[in-house]
C-alpha cells in the first residue's frame, strides 16, 4: 500500500505541472494583465514601465512561466496588479478566500456524501418502492434546475422565514448574508449566528451533489447485489444485513468514489454562484474581481489553488481505491 501511495503521489506532480503550464497560457492569452492601468490618465509611464518590468512582460512567455513557477513553489505568488490594490499580496487574498469556500464547501460536501449513499443504498435494496420513486424525483429535479435557481429560492423562502419568526415575537435567524463584524457573543450566541449563516449556502450546494451521488451509488448497489459473489452469499443463508453491507457495499463505493473526486473541482466552480447570490466574499467572488479587473496574478493564484485541491481529492480517490479493492493496488 505504501509504495502504491508513493506511485500516485510521482504521478500526480507532473500532472499538476502541465496544468499549471496550460493555466499560465491560458492566462497570459486572456489580454494585457496591465491593460487597465494602461488607459489610466492618472497613472504615470514610469509606473506602468515599472509594474510592466516587475511582472517581466518583457520576456519571452517561457521565462515568464519559469520565473513565476520558481516564486510560487517558494511561496511568493506575486502582487495584485487590480487598480486601487496597493500592492496587494495574492496569497493572502487567496488563502483568505479559499478558507471561507473550504468551509462551505466541506459542509455541502459532507452532508451530499452521507446522505446520497445512504439514500443511494436504501433506493437499490428498496427497488421499486415509494420512497424510491420519491428520491429519484427529487434527484431529477436538482438535476434540472441550475444552481443559482436553488440558491434564490432557498434565499427567497430564508426571508419569509425569517419574516415568520419576527411576526411570532421571535427574531431573523437564516442570515441571507454574512455578518459584517463577524460571529458576536458568547459560544451559543456565536453557534446560532454560525449556523444560521451557513445553513442556506450549504444546502443550496448539497442539494446539486446529493442528486448526482445518490443515483451513482443506487446504479452502483443494484449492479452489485446482482452479482454472483452476492447471490451466492445468499443462498449460503447469510443475514440479508450482513450480505448488503459485508459483501455488496465496499465493491459499489468505487465509482461513486470517483465520481465525489472529479466532483469537487465542479462543487468549487458552484461555489462562485451560490457566493454570489448570498453575499459571500470568498473564492467566486476574487475570481470574478479578477476576471473584471484583468488581474493575472490573481488569478494564476486562484487557478493553482483549484488545481491543487482537484489533484489533491483525485490522489485522495486513488489511495481510497486501493483500500476498497486491493486489486488495484497491484495493478
């Protein structure tokens, strides 16, 4: 298991060095990074040769890259080149944004897991059941509808919510946007202000993932319990629990273990929504200033991140395969 672990580790670093490479072209192909201070009548020709110089626009794009590989493995990911930044440092913004995402993230995350095979499990053993045909239409309908259409309805019902509570004589507790100051008080006053905050957000991502991971694993199980290793551990007499659980659901968390890899890169590209609808200042709202403002820096920055956190759950998905099926440890 050990050298297996290593092998995906070797493997996994030059794919994060051709992705990096493709990002800095694309990037670098999106426009001037300088453009806007450019058009600026208030910012002085030296200043913009200067910021030109410091960014090595005068390179050839290989040197560019080798140079800014160098600083970025070292830990300097540059300044922020947006109008107005004062000298911003991007892996402060960055780490900032991507701590308030991660949160969020890992909550919707957690919850679409737990919850997806779990029903996932229940709909294949219960084929043809009413709560079946209930949990496939509820996951059909996630599929349809777009995320941003989730996240304003539950923002919509949020505020009538809240409205409830108050005409009750009790007070707004879904927090449609953050806290300006943050979480006040003591642990419960902070707790209750904490959920309240998260409470939509989370649900608007978990209610896209769930659909998918819940029909993965129902294809998953209702192939495995069709299986000759299981019919066979039935007709040996083996409780109906023991079969379903010792036997069938190992083998049928593999392809939904693929699918929750490849699935956070598109839960972290959800995010930039849902952020946006409940006020968020995390990673979709830099990407989208950095997008506005032609920040390059910022958003080789933003992109690495991305890149790292989708290597990062891919190499997580490959050594959990290894423990599901050891098989694929010798292969």
């Amino acid at each position: 298991m050990f050298r297996y672990v290593i092998r995906r580790i070797l493997i996994s670093i030059p794919i994060l060095g051709i992705g990096s490479f493709l990002a800095y072209l694309m990037v670098a192909a999106a426009g001037d990074p300088i453009a806007e201070m450019r058009m600026n009548p208030n910012v002085s020709e030296e200043v913009i040769a200067a910021t030109a110089r410091e960014l090595g626009l005068d390179q050839p794009i290989l040197v560019r890259y080798w140079d800014w590989l160098v600083n970025f493995v070292q830990g300097d990911w540059g300044t922020s080149v947006a109008l107005g930044s004062a000298q911003v440092d991007v892996y402060d913004q960055v780490m900032r944004a991507f701590g308030v995402t991660f949160r969020l993230v890992l909550g919707a995350e957690l919850l679409a897991i737990t919850l997806g095979i779990a029903v996932g499990v229940f709909t294949a053993v219960k084929q043809y059941s009413i709560f079946d045909y209930a949990a496939t239409t509820v996951a059909f309908m996630m599929f349809s509808m777009p995320l941003f259409c989730v996240a304003i309805l539950l923002k919509t019902y949020g505020i009538q919510f809240n409205d409830l509570l108050v005409s009750l004589g009790g007070e707004r507790w879904l927090r449609t946007i953050p806290p300006a100051r943050g979480f006040q008080g003591d642990f419960g006053e902070q707790f209750f202000q904490y959920t309240g905050t998260y409470l939509l957000p989370t649900i608007s991502l978990m209610l896209i993932s769930f659909a998918a991971y819940s029909r993965f694993q129902r294809s998953a199980m209702l192939e495995t319990l069709g299986s000759d290793y299981v019919r066979t551990a039935r007709a040996k007499g083996l409780r109906p629990g023991r079969v379903i659980f010792r036997h069938a659901f190992r083998n049928a968390l593999i392809p939904v273990t693929t699918l929750i890899s490849l699935n956070f890169g598109a839960v972290l590209g959800g995010a930039i929504m849902t952020e946006q609808v409940f006020g968020w200042s995390g990673m979709g709202n830099l990407l989208v200033n950095a997008v506005q403002q032609h920040d390059a820096p910022m958003l080789m920055g933003w992109l690495m991140v991305t890149a790292i956190i989708t290597v990062l759950f891919n190499l997580v998905a490959d050594i959990v395969y290894g423990f599901l099926d050891p098989r694929i440890r010798i292969g």
